[in-house]
C-alpha cells in the first residue's frame, strides 16, 4: 500500500473514531472542530513528537491568551471607548502570542494561532460558552485545551497507524 493511501486510510479510521467519540460518549466534553484543527497542526508541524509537543504547548498558549483578551475585553479596565478597548486588549495578547516564538516549544506561530483563533472563535460564536473563568468544560480555553491534548495524540497515532498500514 503506497504511504499516501496508507495514510488516507489511517485518518479516515481514527477521524471516525474521533468524530464518534467527541460526538457521543464525550460530546460537551471536547470540540470535534479544535480536534481537527490540532490534528492538521501536527501534521503540518513536521508529524513526530516535537511536532505533538509543540502543537499541544503552542495550541494550548494559544487558548490561554485568548482568555486572557476575552477577559480583557469583558473587564475593560482600561475604560477604552467603543472598539478601542477590544482593539488594544487584542493587539496586545497578539504580540504575546508571536513574541513567544524564540522558546523552541512555543516555536510555531501558526499552532498559537489556531489555540487563540479556535478558542475566541468558540466563545464569540457559542451562546453556550461559559466564561473564561469557569472552573469547568463550560470554560472556552479548558474546553478547546482540551480538544486540541485529544486531537493532536489522535494526529500522532494516525501517524503512527500509517507507518503500520505502509509496510
């Protein structure tokens, strides 16, 4: 089996045990979506342990500093007018999100993006987010942390099952 078809094959197994489980027996529990996202991420990120690493620590400061500019943005303690004050809080939980990129965990930009984008994203477009602060699931960052821990491992052993199939 070519390692392209042995690939197509391992993914399209362990998605659908993916898609199964966030959408039924942990559904509420994790994103099926950030899952995914982490997945491409591992992938994209090189496919081997460094790459879970730093998808996993990357995707996840991701989510932490998007609960940082969402609860900026909900405390406004600057008292920024209008759009300023998200305009700010944003801009300046942004340039963490990049500046970072000099620690070797931290080292691909694209994988705090999609944290940060993944996590906003959920919380701006949920009514049934809760708040950044929550000690639960109901809390965006924990929410989609969680996600992308499941959905990078599942990237890994889809890799992994490949290597198996391609032989």
């Amino acid at each position: 089996m070519s390692k392209l078809t042995a690939l197509a094959l391992s993914i399209a197994i362990l998605g659908g045990v993916w898609a199964f489980l966030a959408l039924g027996p942990l559904a509420g529990s994790v994103l099926v979506w950030a899952g995914f996202i982490a997945w491409g991420s591992y992938f994209h990120t090189g496919g081997d342990n460094a790459a879970l690493q730093k998808t996993i620590a990357g995707m996840v400061y991701g989510a932490v500093l998007a609960g940082v500019a969402l609860a900026l943005v909900g405390a406004n303690p600057l008292g920024l007018a209008g759009a300023a004050g998200p305009a700010v809080y944003i801009a300046v939980t942004v340039f963490f999100l990049v500046i970072v990129a000099g620690q070797n965990l931290l080292s691909v930009v694209p994988a705090n993006v999609y944290g940060y984008a993944a996590t906003a994203g959920y919380a701006l477009q949920t009514t049934g987010a809760g708040s950044v602060t929550a000690t639960d699931l109901s809390n965006p960052v924990l929410l989609v942390s969680l996600s992308v821990v499941l959905g990078a491992i599942f990237g890994m052993l889809s890799g992994k099952l490949a290597g198996i199939l391609g032989k």
